[in-house]
C-alpha cells in the first residue's frame, strides 16, 4: 500500500534521527534479542482478514525480535515489545511486521510490565481493515510461569525450554496462531523490523497517525544509517485471559 513521503526534515523524524543517532542503532526498543521461532495458524481467523499467512492453516519459520522500549537494565519493568516477520508474497517487500507492545488502559497505551510471560502484548494502534479497526494482540501461552522481563534472560530460558504466545485479534476470544520462540540468534544480523514498510495491502493506519508514524520510523531508519546499521534490517484447560484470548 502506498502513501504520501513523510517529511524527512520535520520535527518528529528529526527527533528520532538524533535519539537513534545517539543511542547508536534504534531510537527507542535498543535493548532487545533475535530467536526463530514457529508461527502455526491455528485456524481460519475470525474475522477473516484475506491475509494468507494469517488465515491459512499451517506452520512456517519466523522471526522474533524480544526488546524493552525504554531500553532500561537488566530485569526492570518496561515497556516490552514483541516483534515478528512473517513471510508473505502478497507485502511489497516479501515480509510482513507485526509490532506488538504491552499495553495499558486505553489499549492503545504503552504500559511496563514486569516480565514476558505476564504482559499483554498489542498493536496499539488499530489496523484500518475491509472488517473494521482491528488490533493484533499477543500473550504468554503459559501465564502461571514467572519470566523476567531481560531479553537476555529471555534468550537463556529458551535455550532450555521454547517460549509459547498465542495471537489473535481483539474482540475474538478464539486465538488465531501459536507463535513457539525456539532458537537464540546472534544480535545484529538482521535488519530492522518496519511496519511501515514491511505490511500487506490488506492493512493501513488510520491517517491520522499515518505521517506521524511514518515520519518517526524514517527519522530512526536516517539515524540508524548514521551509525553504520543496516536499515532494511499450558495451564489445566482452556481459560479467559484479560487480553480477553482464550488460552489452550
């Protein structure tokens, strides 16, 4: 899907420029490590979103990315965020990101949280649709398990055991995928997730965060580039979660 160039010269793509520029990378999500995991669509997704590797049932490889916003040490809450590239033929560059963060309340608010398994992980803001707006969401498949909210702690509990999230769409209760992190990879290999450049026709932003958002991640991907980084780059039963996703 097309849209306008965002203006490179602005304020909003000038401040995150400069904090990408300074942090050396990222301007914000710094802090974060990059596992394969299995993506398996559980069944047709409701509503039906005429996106293939979302409706399709079956299982590919992917690409997690496990990060914390405010880039803050160690196991300290924060705003934790859970990326993914799927591949899909039908994105004009072959992939598609889903950028997913914990939430608060409203949902479209970034709130901390103190670990992975005990976030609820959203789009915040919705994805205008053929369906309406809708909002991805993601949680723990095993919420009973405490997990720290360190990306590197993360990546050394899946060396022993996968990490299991169930995704579905807000409002639908019957989760439409199962995402299983299984490998660690090295950090630095891969290029940066963008949703605004890797997304399928079938989902855009509302306008009015459009250019906003579409200015802050050129500002980032201008920073990036400065610094010499790539910028392309169970529980017992079925139960309701305050996602509001029923957990299998």
């Amino acid at each position: 899907m097309t849209s306008s160039s965002p203006d490179q010269t602005g304020p909003v793509p000038s401040l995150f420029r400069r904090v990408a520029a300074l942090r050396g990378g990222r301007a914000v999500h710094t802090r974060g490590r990059f596992f394969h995991a299995a993506f398996r669509v559980l069944g047709r997704t409701d509503p039906y979103l005429g996106i293939p590797v979302l409706d399709e049932p079956g299982e590919r490889e992917v690409l997690v990315r496990l990060s914390k916003g405010a880039s803050l040490p160690g196991a300290l809450p924060d705003v934790l965020g859970l990326a993914v590239r799927l591949p899909c033929d039908q994105a004009p560059g072959g992939d598609l990101d889903l950028l997913l963060a914990t939430m608060g309340w409203p949902r479209w608010l970034p709130f901390p949280s103190a670990g992975f398994g005990s976030g609820v992980f959203s789009t915040l803001i919705p994805y205008r649709h053929a369906a309406g707006r809708i909002r991805f969401l993601a949680v723990a498949a095993d919420r009973g398990r405490a997990r720290s909210a360190d990306p590197d702690e993360i990546a050394e509990s899946v060396v022993a055991a996968p990490l299991d999230f169930v995704l579905g769409v807000e409002g639908y209760r019957r989760p439409f995928a199962r995402l299983s992190l299984h490998t660690v990879l090295p950090d630095g290999e891969f290029a940066a997730f963008d949703p605004m450049l890797n997304r399928h026709p079938a989902l855009s932003f509302p306008r009015p965060f459009l250019r906003v958002r579409e200015a802050a991640y050129a500002g980032s991907r201008r920073g990036r580039a400065r610094t010499g980084e790539r910028a392309g780059e169970a529980g017992a039963g079925p139960r309701p979660d305050r996602s509001g996703l029923t957990i299998a």
